[in-house]
C-alpha cells in the first residue's frame, strides 16, 4: 500500500532522501519493517509517498518520528505513541493513497486537451497576465494555444503554451 506522508514544503526531495536512506541503514535486506519505496512528485508540494506493507504505517510513523521536518500520516488524527492523560491515541489506520489519485499526480493531463477553437481563457503567466483571452487554434501535439486577446483594441493572435492559461466558461466574456 502507498501512504502519503506529510513534510515541510519545499523539502519533499531531501525527506525523501533521509527516509531511503534510513530504511536502507536499519536493514541489510534493503528494507525497514516492511518500507519498500519512497518517492516525491515535483508538482505535489509537501508530501512524499511512501510504499509498505499494508499494517507497518506504524513503522513509517516511527521513523518519521526521527527524521526532521515531517509530519503525520494523510487521514491520521494524531500520530502520537505516547497516552497523554486523559486522552487516548487515535488508532484509526490512516487512508492508503489509490493508484488513480497517483496517476493524476504524477501526469496530469494537459490544459489543451480540453480546450476548442471559441472557448475563453485567462492567461496566468507570461506579459499578458490577467487578460482574457478567445482560442483560435489550438496544437495538442506541441502544447501550443494561439489566442486573440479580448479586452485589446486590435485582436493580435498571440501564441502560447498551454501551461501559461486557465480555461474559463463557454459564454464568459
């Protein structure tokens, strides 16, 4: 099972690489109790995923424990071990990460699959941020949106990746 654990944003690649090479040092199998993978995804800030055995997320909270700059478990009340008084730790095993969750993480599909020659668009990067924008073509193969500003006096198609938009309603104008 995968489990999301919660660190530091900005972080994700340097906790990753202390929680490896902890489960790598306390097992001369390779593994920690069960701890087989650990991986971060770029574009999924504050959060590594780590693969185990389905009833060892206590392992991972362990080490977690020793390794700075991390959190708790997603779907995890409270990861204490310790019984503070008069409260009981919460015992619920936390929700394991779905594989289709991860496949849209990981690769997230393009702006322009979904976009038609009409709709409108807001552009959010580059000189013409914030303007409103009408497609006129659109190349899926390069990522490529040639658009026509609305809000300009004289319509220019501007070329640009489809990165750079945020697509807005059918009728916004």
């Amino acid at each position: 099972m995968i489990f999301a654990l919660k660190v530091t944003q900005g972080q994700e690649r340097i906790v990753a690489e202390m929680f490896y090479n902890e489960a790598k040092k306390l097992s001369a199998g390779g593994t920690y109790k069960g701890i087989y993978s650990v991986a971060y995804v770029t574009t999924q800030r504050g959060y590594i995923f780590i693969e185990a055995e389905k009833d060892n997320y206590r392992s991972i909270e362990e080490m977690a424990k020793t390794i700075p700059k991390t959190g708790q478990l997603v779907g995890r009340k409270n990861t204490t071990l310790k019984v503070v008084k008069g409260k009981k730790t919460d015992k619920t095993p936390p929700k394991p990460v779905l594989i289709e969750e991860l496949e849209n993480i990981m690769f997230p599909k393009k702006i322009v699959a979904f976009l038609n020659t009409g709709d409108f668009v807001e552009v959010v990067n580059g000189p013409f941020k914030g303007e409103r924008a009408r497609v006129i073509k659109v190349n899926k193969e390069k990522n490529d949106v040639t658009i026509e500003l609305t809000e300009s006096a004289v319509p220019i198609p501007i070329t640009v990746k489809g990165s750079d938009l945020r697509a807005l309603s059918k009728d916004s104008r």
